[in-house]
C-alpha cells in the first residue's frame, strides 16, 4: 500500500515507517514563531533550560503588536528581542518583515517534506508548499525548542481533487469557504488535507496559502498542496534551494476523497458569528458595513492586492467608509508600490496600514465598535474577534472586499467593471 503525503513526511522525520493511526516521535525541521515568543521563554527558564537545540532551525518575527500601541506592549517587544539574542536565533525578522506565515518562505526556508511546527495555528499555511505544518502550544513548543522532537499521531488523509478554472472574479477564498459550507468547521478534526488535481496545479503559490491557511478553521491538523513547478519557482526565485517534488503515492489509502470542480464557485460570505455559516453573495447583498479589511495571513498577498486595486481604480470608497489595507510582508509592500497598485488604493480611499496582523486579533489597527460591521478577508469572524463582542464580521474575498468597500454594502464583486 502506498502513502499518503503525510505519511511520507512523518516517515522521514520519525525514520520509520508511519502509517495513519501511528504515534511517532518525529524531528522537527523548522519552527515559526512570533509574539509568543516570551511565553515559550518562560517555561525554558522555569525549567532551567538555557539554550535551544538548534538556533537555525528557528524562525522568529514579530507581527502581532507591531507597531507598539502603548508602553506595556513596547516593553513585551523589547524583552522578546533581548530572547532572541540570549537563545542565538539567527532567523529573527524582527518588526520590519512581515507576518511570520508569510516570511519563512519569502526567506526560502521553506521545502516541500518539512515537518514544521509553529505557534500560530496559521502557520498550517505553508502546507501551500507541501509541508507538514501545524501549531502547537507554548509548552509543546518550548519542549521542542530543547529537543528538536515532538510525539505526533500520524492522521488520516482527506483529498480533495480538483478540476476547472476559477470564474472571474472568484479567488480561492472562495474555495475554502465552499468546503466550509459544505462540510462544516468539525469535518477536518485532526485530518490531512491533500489539494491535487489539474484545478489545484493551476493555482498560484497566493492562491495556495490563501487556501492551507483557512484549513485550521475546519479542524485540519495539515493541508498540503503536492510540489510541482509553482512550488518549485516561487521558492528558488526566493532563494531556496535543492527543491524536490512531493507528492502521494496512487494506492495511497485516503479516509475520504472529494472531487470539486471550482468552475462551479461562486463569490461566497461567511457570514456571523462562524466560518461555516456561508452564503452565496447574492444572498447578502445589501447588508450595510462599516470597515472593509484587506490582509493578514489569510489573504494580504500581493495577488490579493492587485485584485482590489482593480476592482477600485478610478472610483472612491464613500467616506463613510473604512477600507484598511495591510500587506502580509514589506516584500509585497515594496512590490505593490513599484506596480503602482498602493497608489491606486490610496487614490481610491483606502488606508494602508503597517505590515502586521493589524485588526485581525482585534488588538490595534481597526478595531470594532460596539454594532459596526466589518467585511474582511481575515480567517475567523467569532464573536469579539476584532473588537467589540457586539461588532458583525463577514469574511470574502478581497475582491468581494474591494468591491463591497466602493458601495458600503455587501456586493458582488462580478458586477464591478
């Protein structure tokens, strides 16, 4: 019987043969962190650990807070760079880079068959590159920064294969947020997820992330992409080297298989208070709002961006209006700004915000009041998630986003010129 992705990777990094149902104790290739860094300080300290396993198998940026807001928050900033230079972490991006879901593969670190652990529960997005990646808890990562090793129940594996071409103007967003609808936010409880198929190969590395990263929304322990050429491209133009393809083998066994033909898709809302509460465009049509956000790890890359500048150019957001665009990394910033695509927003009403998270954890930058509603391409719209728990988030794609933003109302972006 042949295996799964999944069971490739654990295979390797357990050095055994791994089979869906098997603990295994695996070594870990890399890990991602950001401001949760001094919680995972903490307990090395409490437990008289010093020094980390390997300094350059840790990655480290800061993006949840950045900039600072306030005194309490500089400070937490200032002691977790003191850590990075105490542990010797030689990846460390600091607050100038860009959300640490994005910047790993910016920075080529990133190689189909990684184990990779993080603290984000987002960093499953670098499954988009077909790596086994998953997020654990501070005191499972601090026993990983000791020891590099980590126990892990090998899980079964769902694919979903693909066919068609996106319609115009639906993103893959829209992808996720069908399977949201069709399946629900507990079908993926400690699964694999496998995207194959002719419809996954023709998406970009973007549109990839855009679609691993909302995977956690639905339970999925992993969600990985197989290695082809997209892969391969985007991580040696980012500097990464000896790329192998990765993919699963033909009698590998599945738990389940999906076939979903994304020609089908329409533009789709998430509307509160679940990921999985999703309709059809049409059917939301209308409904006032208040802040349209474009960003985070979920969808502030620089597809996304080019999308909404389009949809926007030449037309203004009512000034009644918030629309708050933040690039996951300064790179798509830097890249926007030589395509004249920050201009355009700018031009359009929009707010560029700082590289970070922003408004995502409803920390700074966009916060809710009491009763507004938000549109925004982030990956979870629970309660209090941004703000206010009286506040109403509905997530889309951006190009759902951009276009809502222009009319202050949830609209179809196919409408839009």
């Amino acid at each position: 019987m042949g295996k799964t992705i999944t069971e490739k990777i654990l295979s390797r990094s357990s050095r055994r043969d791994a089979r869906k149902g098997d603990v295994v104790i695996s070594d870990i290739d890399l890990v991602i962190t950001h401001d949760g860094l001094d919680s995972v300080y903490n307990i090395l300290k409490t437990e008289g650990i010093s020094s980390v396993w390997d300094n350059t198998k840790i990655v480290s940026s800061l993006d949840h807070n950045t900039p600072p807001y306030n005194e309490r928050v500089a400070a937490r900033l200032l002691h977790m760079r003191d850590i990075v230079k105490e542990l010797g972490i030689t990846h460390y991006y600091g607050e100038n880079t860009g959300i640490a879901n994005q910047i790993a593969a910016e920075k080529g670190l990133i190689k189909p068959g990684m184990l990779i652990a993080g603290i984000d529960s987002h960093v499953i997005t670098y499954g988009a590159f077909c790596a086994a990646s998953t997020s654990f808890g501070f005191t499972e990562i601090a026993y990983i920064f000791a020891n590099g090793k980590i126990w892990l129940k090998v899980p079964p594996s769902i694919k979903f294969e693909l066919s068609g071409n996106l319609s115009r103007r639906v993103m893959s967003k829209d992808i996720l947020l069908e399977i949201a609808k069709t399946y629900g936010m507990n079908f993926g409880n400690y699964k694999a997820f496998e995207f194959s198929g002719k419809g996954a190969g023709q998406l970009t590395m973007d549109s990839r992330m855009a679609v691993t990263n909302m995977c956690i929304e639905l339970g999925a322990k992993f969600a990985l992409f197989e290695a082809d050429d997209v892969t391969t491209d985007f991580l040696l133009k980012h500097g990464g080297e000896d790329i192998q393809p990765l993919w699963s083998d033909p009698d590998a066994e599945y738990e389940n298989s999906f076939l979903l033909d994304i020609s089908e898709i329409e533009p789709l809302v998430a509307l509160p208070h679940s990921v999985d509460n999703v309709r059809p465009v049409t059917s939301c049509l209308d409904i006032t709002i208040d802040q349209a956000f474009i960003g985070t790890c979920s969808n502030g890359r620089l597809e996304d961006l080019r999308v909404a500048a389009e949809i926007v150019k030449g037309k203004q957001v009512p000034p009644f209006m918030r629309f708050l665009v933040i690039p996951a990394s300064w790179e798509i910033y830097l890249e926007a700004l030589r395509e004249g695509i920050i201009e355009t927003l700018i031009q359009s009403g929009a707010i560029i915000g700082s590289v970070g998270c922003g408004p995502c954890m409803g920390l700074h930058m966009g916060i809710l009041a009491k009763g507004e509603k938000c549109i925004s391409t982030s990956n979870r719209n629970f309660r209090g998630r941004m703000g206010s728990y009286d506040a109403e988030i509905y997530l889309a794609s951006p190009a759902t986003v951009a276009a809502s933003a222009l009319r202050g109302k949830i609209t179809d972006p196919r409408e839009m010129p």
